[in-house]
C-alpha cells in the first residue's frame, strides 16, 4: 500500500521531497526556535561559567531547589516531585514498571477509577520524549511494546488552555514572582473540504516537519478528509519539539496570579525556583486559584519558555535567559548561606554518568 506521504501531491511532482527538504531545513536555519538545543544555547555557556566561579562551585544549582533531585536540572522523577505537590493540584498519577502488563494496566486503572484517555510518560524524561496521549487499549499495549523505562499513568485534564507559568522566589522573602508565561497552542490543522489531514500538514512548514512521525504513529488520521473549518489537533502534547507553538503569554501576569502560586509554592516544601505546566479551565478561574491542574513542576532546568514565541527577538531571548540564570545562582547561594549544601564534584559527576547511561535507553 502507498504511504500517505505518497499519496499527496509528492506524487505528482518528483522533486517534492527535495522542495520539502529544502523548505524544512532554510525554516530551521532561519528561524532560531528551531535551532538545536546545543547551539542555540552555546553563547550561554560562558555566563554559566561566570556563576559556577561566583558560587563556587560547578554544581550550584543543586541548591535552587533543595527537596529536587538534582535541583531538577536534569535526570529528576516526576514522581518524587509531585509527592511534594498537594494532592489537589495534580492529576491522578501512578508510577509503573516498564514490564508492567496490559492487564496490570487495567486493574490499576479500575483501582484508581482511572479511564481512557490517559497521558504516558517516563517518570524521568524530557522535552517531550515518550510523552503520549493513549485512548484506548490498543494505544497502551503499542506503548508497552516501546517503552524500556519506569513511567507514569496520569490522568488526562480536558481542560481548553495549557501555559506554562515560571515562578520563583527568593529565601528571605515572603513573596515571590512569575517571571514567564507560555501559551501553548497545539499542532493541529484547518480543513478546507476537499485536502486530507496530510496535505494540509504539507501546505504548512511547522506541521510538515512532524508528517513522518504521524505516518508512523496515526496514518489513518492523516488519511481523513477535515470538513471546512474544522480543526484537528494533531498532537496533544504540549510541546516545542512535538510541533506546539509556544506564545508569549507575558501580558497574562498580574497581582491575581501572582496570589494564586504563592499559595501554591508556599505549600511545596523546598521549592524557589522554576516552571509549572498545568492546564486550566479559564484564566478567570486560573486568577482565582481555582479549575487547573498541575501536569509537571520542572526545577533548575526550566526555561523561560515565552522566548519561542515565533519572531521573538534572539538578542531579548538571550536577555531573558541570563536574567534567569543570575536569579538561579542567586537563589542558589542564598540556599547555601541558610545550610543547603552543593552537591560535591564528585557526587555530582556519577549524578551526570547516571543520567547519560539512563539516556542510553532512549530509542534512536
């Protein structure tokens, strides 16, 4: 049978595959939030050494968040970090085995008056990796048969709009601030009436640079014929890498909001410093603390994510990045100076090869 791929326009023109090529990589080249995460972020290196020499040390961070593995710079659990989190704001949650079995799977979920659709996702992982949205059995056992890792079953939040929100507060002080917010608009389409869910990827850079994975994961759904105006969303998951826009959602903070997570953060035990990715039902609710959900806390590691707004200026990007690195090691060393010690060299090295031999499992 012809792929999907095949089956649109590529067909009939040989050099559309090479067109395409050529459109995806001048987009990346050209637009920075496309870039690979180690060049985009390379300039960065030279102030992080600045702070590793002001804090004295290498592993500073490791203080930001002292209840935080790692003080959720890398190679955290989800898990752990939201035993920490009052039970209210997250989704129900339940950390298994990779050779947990489909019937397993089941009886927990019956246990924990759990239903499809359900989120999948490694309790250690990042940048989307194995984050799935299941619907249904036979979306579970494919997970099953691909996931070589301990992951999460997590209940799945309807509700309409996704941010993330990064908050911090400094030690000796009551109050803390949101520094960035991110909307988070999913990849999805527009029908037209006549074009499949495929061509209408095709006919758009961001979505065409993700047509390969969804042959693999959903080609029936490509294969579907949206009605005139009608929007598929085409991935679930709010991430960059997975085709999410990110918007800058920076006008959204206010004395409101502010009030609602230091409510919240007051009641995690260690925590200065980082985003929350939660979905909500409004933002009036939002505003009064009420109607969201919590999906992941990520720590030190955490990016000022409105900077991907597309067009966003790299000069400001870098800006706000370092802005947040200085409040990092400031927190940082407040930390230290009130008892919580650095992870020493050392410690923090096997730290490092743990998580590099624990990224070895990921599929290439």
């Amino acid at each position: 049978m012809d792929s999907v791929i095949e089956t649109t326009e590529q067909e009939a023109d040989p050099n559309a595959t090479n067109k395409n090529w050529l459109h995806i990589f001048w987009t990346k080249l050209t637009h920075w939030e496309y870039w690979p995460f180690s060049v985009f972020y390379f300039p960065i290196v030279f102030y992080w050494v600045w702070l590793c020499i002001r804090a004295r040390s290498f592993f500073f961070f490791t203080a930001s968040n002292p209840t935080i593995e790692f003080g959720g710079m890398l190679g955290e659990s989800k898990d752990k970090i939201f035993d920490l989190i009052p039970d209210q704001y997250i989704p129900k949650t339940i950390k298994v085995g990779h050779s947990i079995s489909i019937n397993e799977i089941t009886k927990m979920m019956k246990d924990h008056q759990l239903t499809y659709p359900l989120i999948f996702k490694p309790d250690i992982g990042e940048r989307g990796w194995m984050v799935e949205l299941i619907k249904n059995e036979a979306d579970a056992s494919s997970y099953l048969a691909r996931i070589k890792v301990a992951f999460l079953i997590q209940e799945y939040i309807p509700y309409d709009i996704e941010l993330g929100i990064f908050y911090y507060r400094y030690p000796d002080r009551p109050r803390g601030t949101i520094s960035s917010i991110v909307m988070k608009d999913m990849l999805s389409v527009i029908g037209n009436g006549t074009d499949t869910v495929a061509a209408l990827m095709n006919n758009d850079v961001r979505s065409k640079m993700h047509l390969d994975s969804m042959q693999q994961r959903s080609p029936d759904l490509l294969k579907t014929t949206p009605a005139l105006g009608e929007r598929v969303e085409i991935n679930s998951i709010g991430n960059h890498s997975l085709g999410t826009k990110f918007l800058n959602g920076n006008h959204l903070i206010n004395e409101h909001l502010i009030k609602t997570f230091n409510h919240v953060s007051s009641q995690i035990e260690g925590f200065y410093f980082g985003r929350y990715d939660l979905r909500c039902a409004s933002l009036e609710d939002l505003y009064q603390g009420k109607n969201f959900k919590i999906r992941e806390l990520n720590g030190a590691g955490s990016e000022p994510a409105h900077i991907y707004h597309p067009g966003f200026s790299l000069w400001q990007a870098y800006k706000d990045i370092i802005h947040h690195l200085e409040v990092l090691a400031d927190i940082s060393i407040q930390n230290k100076k009130d008892g919580h010690q650095y992870m020493p060299f050392t410690q923090g090295i096997r730290e490092i090869m743990k998580i590099r031999k624990y990224n070895k499992q990921k599929p290439k």
